[in-house]
C-alpha cells in the first residue's frame, strides 16, 4: 500500500523538505488528514510536522542532518535509534532503524529472522529482544 502511494506522499508533505513543511499553516495538515493520496492518519501525519522541526533542529546544530547521522559513530546504532526514539515523533522500535536504512545509514534491522538467526547461534537473548542488555547484545 505504501509503495503504491508513494508519489502521493511525496507530492503532499512536498518532497519532505524540513524547511518547506515547517511554514505550512495547520489548514495544511488538516487538509492532509482528508487527501485520499495518502494513508489518511492523523497521528502520522503529525508526527511528519513533528519530524520537520528536529530534522530542522539537528540540522542547525550539526550544519545538516546528514552530517549529524556521519559524526554518529557506526558501532553506536543503539544510541542512535534511542536517539531518535527520545527526539523523534514514533522514530521508535524498528522505525527508527527503518529510517536509517532508508537515509543509507549502514544499520540491522532486528527482523524475527534475525532474532531466531542469531538465538540459533547461541546468542542469549528473548524472543522478542527490546530490553536494553538484549539490544546490546545484537549490536554487540
């Protein structure tokens, strides 16, 4: 379904520029929760708005996101999806990492295939690892 509407969503949260979204007036977003171009969800939508201003945040504070997410050392994926999960609107669970992938930052994802790979393996971890000593482990 996402894929299909795809340019749906491009063409209405515009391009998702930070910038652009952040001087939309609230008929905007409202307009958006009736546009049959996307999945019509409120609180998704918000989070977009959300989304905009820390994109926008970071990106002044490290002179752009990109470069924020390159100074992230790549052995701390942990304590960046938490960062995203704290700062973010819904950026948590696997968003989060879906997010980075998306964006090319190289990142696992902890699928039930993985999991049940690396518990093969012999690594001591839950079915469904959301614990922190778990998601240490993975990443460890």
């Amino acid at each position: 379904m996402i894929e299909q509407k795809w340019p749906g969503f491009e063409a209405a949260f515009l391009g998702f520029e930070p910038r652009a979204l952040l001087f939309q007036p609230d008929d905007f977003w409202h307009d958006l929760s009736l546009d049959k171009s996307i999945i019509r969800n409120p609180q998704k939508i918000a989070s977009v708005r959300e989304n905009a201003a820390f994109v926008a945040r970071i990106s002044e504070e490290h002179g752009g996101f990109g470069r924020f997410l390159a100074e992230w050392p790549a052995g701390d994926q942990l304590g960046l999806t938490a960062f995203l999960g704290k700062n973010g609107s819904r950026l948590g669970g696997n968003t989060g990492h879906y997010l980075l992938r998306w964006l090319g930052w190289d990142t696992y994802i902890v699928s039930a295939d993985m999991v049940a790979a690396l518990r093969d393996a012999g690594l001591g971890i839950a079915e469904k690892p959301t614990s922190k000593k778990d998601q240490a482990a993975i990443q460890a």
